[in-house]
C-alpha cells in the first residue's frame, strides 16, 4: 500500500532534478546560438539620415548566409515577419512581409533597421541587433553583447536587398 503523498514528492524531486539538468544545457545552448555575436567589439558606423551608408564591415555580404540566418528561428526574423520562404510553414505576421524589401528600401536603411530600429521608431517591437547601450531587461549573459555579428548584419542586408518585386 502507497503512502498518501509520496506520488507528488516524487514528482517535484524530479522536476528539480529534470531543471538542474536541463537549465545548464538550454543556457548553454543559447549562448552556442549563431545569433550570439559574443564579447567582440562593436565596430563603428554613421547614421546619415535614416540609413547606415556603409557596410559594417567594409566588405559586401553573403546573401546566401543572410538568407539562412533569416529563416532560422534562433535569429527571430520569421518569428515575427513573412516572406518568400515556402519551406517554412509558420512564419509571424506583427511584422512587414520581407518579399521586396530591396524594391522598398536602400541597403543602408535596411542595415539602420537591423542595427537599431529603435532610431527610427521608439516604440518599435524589433529588437536592436548591433547595438548594447540604453537597453533595459537585458539578461546577465547577454550585457554587453550584440544579437548579431557584424558580419551577420551584412549578410541579412545583403539577402534583403535581393529580395526584388
């Protein structure tokens, strides 16, 4: 005969267990994400008007990288926006559909808005990709830190800027 009680302390005993073993490995695991641009160094840019002229990193980037960025889930994009991915079933509508964003803005004003889009619209949802200061509820593994590389950045403008009506 069971003794009354025993099932529910079994199965908190196993939620602490099943937490402390899982907690290290998701902390682990996004810190591992492609996103995580790590402790590098912020490079410089200038924000003429609402664009940033000039590649981040001085060089072009790979459209067939910033594709793959874009539709991974990890990097947020398809969370909230749509766009010419057939492959992926679930894609967000908060945000505008991506089909022909190279028809509607420059390189440089896609590049403002992946870096900090907070510039242009205080009150907007996108997070600041390229950026670390003035931002509030920033978890400890993540101060200091940019969502994306510079090189990340290039390679989704460079992707967007292909994407022609």
């Amino acid at each position: 005969m069971r003794r009354p009680g025993l099932r529910p302390l079994r199965r908190k005993s196993l939620a602490r267990l099943t937490f402390r073993i899982s907690a290290p490995i998701l902390a682990g695991a996004l810190l591992a994400l492609p996103g995580g641009a790590g402790a590098q160094e912020l490079r410089s840019y200038t924000v003429v008007g609402d664009a940033i002229p000039h590649s981040l990193t001085g060089a072009p980037g790979h459209a067939g990288r910033g594709r793959a960025l874009v539709v991974e889930r990890s990097s947020t994009c398809i969370l909230c926006h749509s766009g010419p991915f057939p492959e992926q079933k679930f894609q967000g509508d908060l945000a505008p559909d991506l089909t022909g964003s190279g028809s509607r803005a420059s390189a440089g004003q896609l590049r403002l808005r992946l870096v900090d889009a907070s510039r242009l619209n205080a009150a907007t949802i996108m997070p600041s990709y390229y950026r670390v200061d003035g931002l509030n509820r920033v978890g400890t593994p993540w101060r200091g830190k940019p969502i994306l590389s510079a090189e990340q950045i290039e390679d989704i403008v460079a992707y967007l800027v292909s994407l022609r009506e």
